[in-house]
C-alpha cells in the first residue's frame, strides 16, 4: 500500500474515492505460523484483498518512518484467536495482517504478551524472555514480525520497565533471599516510612506504595498495584539485566518499544519519585544501547504527565531518550471541547506544550487498552467529564473512565469523524484502538478496565468470528452485548461503502498522501470564534514557503453552523483546495484573512496551492465557502457521508 500516483495526470486522493477491494473475490486465506500445530480454519476477511508479497522485510529505509506512520493497538489475546481456546493469539493476528494493511495501517503496537498470571492485563510479567504458551511460541512470533514486514509493516511491543509481578522469579529470589544475587533487585525497607510526598497511582484499590511481605519481613516498594513490586535500578545489576533483556527482544526483528510507566523508574527521598534525573539515565542508557547494537529501533515513552515534563523523555541530540513520547493531556480536551463546544480546552494545552528535538515526535491517540485518564485535567474540568461521559459510577476506574470511543461519544457519527480529524491533524503519529474504526462498544459490567477490551468483533458467526470455541465461558472476556453495538462486525462494515470503516481507511489515506500531517511544523492560527480550531501544518520553512507543503486544518467543535474568519497573514491571496472533497476553496484574502462557514461539527483540511508566476494563486476575493464544497456531516453529490 503506497501513495497515490504522482505526476502528470494524477488526481489528488479524496475521501470521496469509492472502497476497494469490496468483490466476493478479495479475500484472504489464513497465514500458518511456522513451527506450530495446524490452526483453526479462520474465515477470511471479504473484501480484504491479498497483498502482493513485498521483498523481504518489505519496509522502506526512511529512518524516520514513524512520523507519517498510523499505529494501531491490537490487543492480542481478544484481537483474534487461531486454535479454538477462546484466547486471542499471536497466529490469529497473522491471519488479520491483510486487514491491517489494508485499513492503512502501518504499525502494529502489541500489549504485553509475556507469561504472566494476569491480574493487570498482562502488566504483571513474570518471565520477560518468553511467551504465555496461550499466545503462541517464540517461532510464532518471528513469523509474525516476518509477516508483517512482507506488508510493509512494523511491530512495536511493549516493554513494562518499572515492575514485575510478585510471581516473577526474580522477586521470589529476592524475597527468599536477602542476601543473594537477586536481594537488592527490589525496594525493600524495614518500614512503610519512605517516600513520603509520592503520590499513590491506583487510589481506587491502594492505599499506599508500601506493602508488607511476610517472608522477607520488610515492605516493598509498588507504584501500581501491590502485586507489581518496582524494580531497583540503583542496583547496577538490575540495569544490565534489563538491557538483556531488550536486547532478546530486539534480536526477533522488533522495530520498537513501547516503553512502560517510564516515569516511575527510580526513587530519592524529598521528591514525589517521578521524572527523577536518575530516571532520564536509566532512559538515555537504554536508547544508547540500541542505536549502538540495534540502529533503527524506537522507542516510544509513555508518561502520563505535564508536556513541559513529558518533553524531557526526548533526552537531548547529545544524549536522546525517547523518539516518541505519549501526549496524554490533549486527549480529554478533545473529549471536553466537544461537549463543552468550544475549542479552547484545545488550544489551551497546545499553548503550553514546549517544542520538541528534532529527532523526536508526540504520539496521539483517542482511546486505549486503559482508562481514559483524567489525572491531566483540573478538578472543575474532571467533574464536567464524569458527568458528560461517566454519569454512572461504574462507568469510572481510578481517576478515569472506562469507556470506548463511540459509546463515548453516544455513537455520533459526527462527532467520531470530528474527532479522527483532529486526532491525524494535530503534532505527532496517531494510535487507533482495535475495534474503534467499526466504532465497537464496551461492557461495563466488567471488572477495572477489562471494560474496553473484549473481543474484536469479524462477523456474524458464532462468537462474532473472533473464536470458534464452543463454549461462550471460555472466551478470553464475554462479547459485547449491548443493544446497537452487539451486532457491528468488520465484515458488515466491509459491505457498506458509508461505514465508518470504510471513512476510516479513506481518511488514514487521506493522512498517507499529505506527509505534512506527520513531518511539517504546527502552528495554532487565530479564529473569530471560540468555538473554531484551526491550525496550520508546513513544510519547507515558514507556511506557504515555495517548495513546502501548507495545510489550513479547521474543526467546529460546536454543534450548530458557525462564519468564521482566520488569519494566515503570510499565505494572502493563495488559493486553497479542499483535501476532503478536492474542490477548490476560497482564496486567503489581500488582508490575510480567510473566510468559512463550517456546518456543526465540521471540519476542513485545506492545501494551500502554489503560487503561479511567481504572484498570488488567487485574486484575493473571498466568499465564506458556502458550496464550494460538501459540508462535512453532510452528503455530498458522489453519496459520501462527511
């Protein structure tokens, strides 16, 4: 899956492109793991066409790949599962790689699937150098990195740095053992004292960050829950032993890491233990480690913090950290400005997010394997949120809400859509979440955040295609039930042109053919109204530079129709095109100025065209773009929801 063809002749790729590959001929058949026993016949995709085989890996040698990639989250134990058991695995999400790449994706960032007893999704590792034998075996998972590379996609995985389960044998040893090799491979004190000012992560089931361990007869030290005991990087030993241990992974052909809780790493009294300079070492040292053994490999920082402290995880050119970093606070603003329907909350924490390194890039994303946290918001703006999106206690977990996007967002297609644009417009590489691009839903019956993590749903037979267990009681969670929700499959998605499926590939396409939205410069514009959004994104320079892409990216976060004037006084008299329709637009005014009408919700990502003869593109005359092109959330003349 490449760009559109360039060159004399070409057309410019729109969203009002018809699907492809929607015949009863596009399937694609189930890929066999090497080295394992014969799957279950897993019914295809219809509509998802096989892919031509690329020359091994398949992945172009642009180093900075990640800046225009989509990533997606497949978790794998509900994403797809091969041999009958109920739990997704990794054979199963070979057999889905077709449709991936065919969705636009174009890296895969797989949740830890590490031997573990399960008591945190996962998260609490008990052997970080091999498989759960429920997801498959080491060779599985070679084929599937192979695989994906023949696709021209990348896996990244997580790598949980700050904890261990308790079951782990490292901490058995250094509970057992006070004095042995592994006795200083935790926090261990005599009592709960330590560590005062750090605040507890977990309120809703911890009271401290200290628990009693009677076979050792001291307390350890946990940030999470108190079966996740934090490791001890003051130890040297530790250190290396983690540099090992990404080392094993990084030697099957990983492209990256999604680097765990990163903020928590190390601890000294008279702080709240996070973002601690010894925490910036131990990060430093870790990407030291791989661009000298393993050139190429990123890693990807999550830190649920401040931007001002976030931006500290990119490290410096001389010492580089992270190449990507999470931007957790501007995700809840996204969800506040659409009910609040303004764009303020929006503009506010893009305001006070610093300027990155060069080498580094944000990673954005609407929903996750997590809550939807609340701890990067003020305590008016929290209890808006719950009573918005949370009205029932149940509905929370922590400081969050546990909730999908669409039910989110009481499954409006027009707020989804607004929301998508913004999420592949704003700085940085956009995460989608399995099951968000058919707008799947959520059982909040279920404990903690389980609520947002059943079964990816395929079709319409038994089990929604996901298992073919017989028994419901042995999926890894139980389907989705709700009514408007239990019946979305990617199959009946695949068969209507209007679905939000098939929006969601057109935009991702839409993204791929428009680099800018992932290498050129941000910059917030002013707007008449409060209630607009609008930014530009630029290459070559200054925006609207010769040589260099220009986009004018508008969202009405309000409901109803808004007349909006922008200013983009360096761009005066271009002509602007829509991307979405790729209808011509209003001209950027003598004055600077840019004249719209936006429906409610809408949104527009406008490119700038070339000036012709050396002078203005345009006459500079405007009128507000009533009719220059289709509304968004509304139908165009070619049938095309917007």
């Amino acid at each position: 899956m490449g760009p559109p063809p360039t060159g004399a002749g070409a057309r410019p790729l729109t969203l009002m492109d018809p699907p492809v590959g929607t015949g009863p001929a596009s399937m694609t058949a189930p890929v066999a793991a090497s080295g394992t026993a014969p799957m279950t016949v897993v019914p295809p995709v219809p509509g998802v066409p096989v892919l031509p085989e690329q020359p091994r890996p398949g992945l172009d040698a642009d180093p900075d790949w990640f800046r225009t990639a989509v990533f997606y989250e497949a978790l794998l134990r509900s994403f797809a599962d091969s041999d009958g058991d109920g739990v997704g695995d990794i054979p199963g999400l070979i057999t889905r790689l077709d449709y991936l790449a065919w969705l636009g994706v174009d890296c895969i960032w797989i949740p830890p699937f590490y031997p573990s007893p399960m008591r945190d999704g996962g998260y609490d590792i008990s052997d970080y150098t091999a498989i759960d034998p429920r997801y498959g075996t080491m060779e599985d998972f070679r084929e599937l990195v192979h695989q994906a590379h023949q696709r021209g996609m990348r896996i990244v995985i997580d790598m949980v740095l700050n904890h261990t389960s308790d079951a782990h044998p490292w901490f058995q040893a250094s509970r057992s053992d006070p004095e042995g090799p592994y006795g200083d491979f935790y926090v261990w004190r005599d009592d709960d004292s330590g560590y005062p000012g750090t605040r507890v992560i977990f309120v809703d089931t911890e009271e401290s960050n200290w628990a009693y361990d009677v076979e050792r007869g001291q307390f350890y030290w946990h940030r999470f829950f108190s079966h996740q005991p934090d490791l001890n990087y003051d130890n040297p030993a530790v250190v290396e032993a983690v540099h090992d241990v990404v080392r094993f992974w990084a030697r099957t052909g990983v492209d990256g890491f999604r680097l765990d809780a990163i903020p928590y790493l190390a601890e000294a009294e008279g702080t709240n233990c996070e973002n601690l300079p010894a925490t910036h070492s131990i990060i430093a040292g870790i990407r030291a480690m791989l661009d000298r053994e393993f050139p190429g490999t990123i890693t990807i920082a999550e830190a649920n913090q401040w931007p001002h402290e976030v931006v500290e995880y990119f490290g410096t050119a001389e010492a580089p950290e992270c190449t990507m970093c999470f931007h957790f606070p501007v995700m809840p603003r996204i969800y506040y400005a659409l009910r609040a329907g303004s764009a303020e909350a929006i503009r506010w924490v893009l305001e006070r997010t610093p300027d990155i390194p060069a080498h580094g890039q944000w990673g954005t994303f609407l929903r996750n394997h997590d809550e939807l946290t609340l701890e990067m918001v003020t305590e008016e703006e929290r209890a808006h949120m719950y009573a918005w999106y949370a009205p029932e206690e149940r509905m929370r977990a922590n400081i969050g809400i546990r909730r999908r996007l669409a039910p989110l967002l009481d499954a409006s297609r027009a707020e989804t859509e607004l929301a998508l644009a913004l999420l592949l417009s704003l700085p940085g590489s956009p995460c989608l979440y399995y099951g968000d691009e058919i707008g799947m839903g959520e059982n909040i019956w279920l404990e903690d955040r389980d609520a947002v993590r059943t079964p990816m749903q395929w079709d319409d037979s038994p089990n929604m295609g996901f298992s073919t267990v017989v028994d419901p009681g042995a999926l890894t969670l139980p389907l989705i039930q709700t009514p408007g929700y239990a019946h979305l499959t990617v199959a009946t998605e695949m068969g209507r042109p209007d679905s939000l499926l098939h929006f969601t590939r057109r935009i991702l396409r839409l993204r791929r053919a428009h680099p800018v939205l992932g290498r050129g410069g941000f910059a917030l514009r002013e707007a008449s109204d409060p209630a607009i959004l609008v930014h530009t994104r630029s290459e070559g320079g200054a925006p609207g530079d010769e040589g260099g892409a220009t986009l004018i990216c508008v969202a009405n976060l309000a409901a109803t129709p808004r007349a909006v004037s922008i200013s983009v006084p360096e761009l005066a008299g271009r002509a602007t095109r829509d991307v979405f329709g790729g209808r011509p637009f209003p001209s950027v005014g003598a004055d600077g100025s840019l004249r719209l009408t936006l429906g409610g919700l809408g949104y527009y990502w406008l490119e700038v065209l070339p000036r012709q003869d050396g002078g203005h593109e345009g006459s500079g005359d405007q009128d507000d773009g009533e009719g220059a092109g289709p509304r968004p959330g509304h139908d165009d003349e070619a049938g095309e929801p917007r």
